[in-house]
C-alpha cells in the first residue's frame, strides 16, 4: 500500500506544472471533450507507465542490493533535480493528424511526451526501489490523473493560481530525501 501512495503523491506534485499538463490544458482548449481527452490520458500512462514499471522491475532481478541501491539513490536525486527545471510544452507534441480524433489525439501526444519525463523515469525508479510494480503503475498513473483531469476541465484558469515554484519545490524535497535515505540504506522506507 505504500508504493502506492508514496507512486501517487511524488507523481501528482511533480507532474504540475509539467510538459504532460500543459498538453492537456492544450488539447482541452482545442478540442473542448474531456472525456476522450481523459481517456487518452488513462490509456497512454497507463501503457508508458506499464513499461517503465517493468522495466523498474527488471532493474531488480538484475542488479546486486548494492548496485541499486546506488543507481536508485543517484535515479532520485537527479529527479529531484529536474522537477526544479520547468516545463514548456513544444508545439510538435500539440501536432497531430486529425483522423485520429480527440481520443487517439491525446493517447499518441501523451504517450510520446512521457516518453523519458521525469515522471516516467520516476516510475522506473520507485518501481525497482519497491519491488511493487503494479502498485508503482497504480500509483503513478493515479497521481497523474489527479494533476491532469483538473487541468482538462478548468484550463489556464487553475494554473495561474498554482504557486507552481512551491510545490515543484516539495515534490523535488521529497525525491531527494527518498535519494538521500536509499543512499544511507535506509530500507523501512522502500518496504
């Protein structure tokens, strides 16, 4: 239960503010149908979070406790600090040919802009650290929900009221003291 909380929490804050929620403030103003937009968003982290999740888990049948715990302390605090750099969406990723309509839209251009984000790279990290990827992909693609479905039905409105330095402030503290503990094997942390 805690990879899942501790996937949901450190995903819905590092994710305000990111390429993927500005995507989705995008498409929304664009297309104006939440639902497909929603539904592109679920299936596309779901899929890219699913691979990074087993890919997390791959890195634990591979490696020595030692060796991870090593990669795996180094993996958080290099996220901890690039949460602290932000995000602009490139208009590229808002591109995309209209026969796949709003559904298929969104799916494609979140998929590709997750692709080597800082929240999947969390999802491989957290996944190898807990051992628990199904509980890490619930969890991440649950924390982005929480900080993408909002942005699809209030827009730049909610955005601007965000104390966006805040809270990518806290969500790279907490990615660097999950660094800092793995670092000092402190294992009650990681189950």
């Amino acid at each position: 239960m805690e990879a899942l909380l501790i996937s949901t929490g450190v995903v819905a804050l590092a994710e305000i503010g990111d390429k993927t929620q500005l995507l989705a403030f995008v498409l929304a103003a664009r297309f104006k149908k939440p639902v497909p937009i929603i539904a592109g968003i679920l299936a596309a982290t779901l899929v890219n979070h699913g691979l990074a999740g087993a890919l997390g888990a791959w890195i634990t049948a591979t490696l020595s406790p030692e060796v991870m715990r090593w990669v795996l302390g180094g993996s958080f605090l290099a996220i901890a600090a690039w949460t602290l750099i932000p995000d602009k969406i490139e208009e590229d990723e808002t591109r995309i040919a209209g026969k796949l309509g709003v559904f298929g839209a969104t799916l494609v251009t979140f998929f590709l802009a997750e692709m080597g984000d800082k929240t999947q790279v969390a999802t491989i990290a957290l996944a190898a650290s807990y051992g628990a990827p199904l509980m890490v992909v619930a969890g991440t693609t649950l924390g982005m929900l929480i900080a993408d479905v909002p942005a699809v039905f209030v827009g730049n409105k909610f955005a601007e009221k965000i104390p966006m330095k805040l809270v990518h402030s806290i969500a790279a503290g907490i990615f660097a003291l999950m660094g800092v503990l793995t670092l000092l094997k402190v294992d009650k942390l990681f189950g």
